[in-house]
C-alpha cells in the first residue's frame, strides 16, 4: 500500500491523540508514504499554533515538528500537482491545499490519511481510497 499522510493525520500521531495507533500501524504497513509539500508549512503552522495558544513549550513544539516532517518517506513538489488540484477545488468547493493531498493520493491509486471530514467526503466521492476509523463519523 503506498499512503498520503496530512497534516490533520500527522497531528494525530505525533499528539499521541485517539487514532494515532491505528494510523501508525497503516504507516508501518505502508510500502511508501508520501506527502505534497506544501506538508512541511501545515506541520509548521500546527506546532506554531500549538506554541502560541497552548502550554506546549517551544522546544517541544520543535521536536514534535520534526517528528511530523520524518513521517513521510518522500515530499512531492507541490509544482507537479497545482494545477489539477487548482481545478479539483473548484470543482469540489474545497481548498487547495487539501486537494494537493486528494490529488497525490489520485496518482499514486494511494490510501488517503487524513482526519479532517470534508477531505474524507471529497476523496471518497471522488474515488480516492480513504482510511476509515470510527473516531470520524462521515
């Protein structure tokens, strides 16, 4: 199985949080995990918010954010996929960082990990293989 790991997902394993084992455990079986990379901003961006409003030191908020960007196996430029993920947000009303995700997943006949509903919803709708838990009610 190759996998897309996002943002939303990654949070999930590195916060130790409900579905970070199950999501290890697909990691782990995952002949490739792969992620656009726009991944690397969105991990920045989540541990900066969690140093900003959180109790979350900085120094933690670091190491958690370099265990996120370890994840993945590969980062896919974000050039290859723009465009289709351009007009797939349009098309869907969704943002376009979530397509670069959908978008990768598409190409690669990938599992799409992802925690957020909406992008679940879409890539199931548009054919893309989702990882499905019972913590996320579609």
């Amino acid at each position: 199985m190759i996998a897309v790991i996002d943002a939303s997902a990654a949070a999930e394993i590195i916060l130790e949080r409900q579905s970070s084992i199950e999501l290890v455990d697909l990691l782990n079986d995952a002949e490739w995990v792969i992620a656009p990379s726009v991944y690397i901003a969105e991990m920045s961006n989540v541990f900066w918010k969690y140093q900003s409003f959180t109790n979350l030191s900085q120094a933690d908020c670091e190491t958690h954010l370099d265990n996120a960007i370890d994840l993945p196996d590969d980062l896919v430029n974000d050039k290859e996929l723009y465009r289709e993920a351009f007009k797939l947000g349009c098309t869907l009303d969704h943002s376009i960082y979530d397509m670069l995700y959908l978008v990768l997943a598409r190409r690669h006949n990938a599992t799409l990990l992802t925690m957020d509903k909406k992008l679940l919803k879409d890539a199931e709708q548009s054919g893309v293989t989702i990882w499905k838990t019972e913590t996320i009610q579609l």
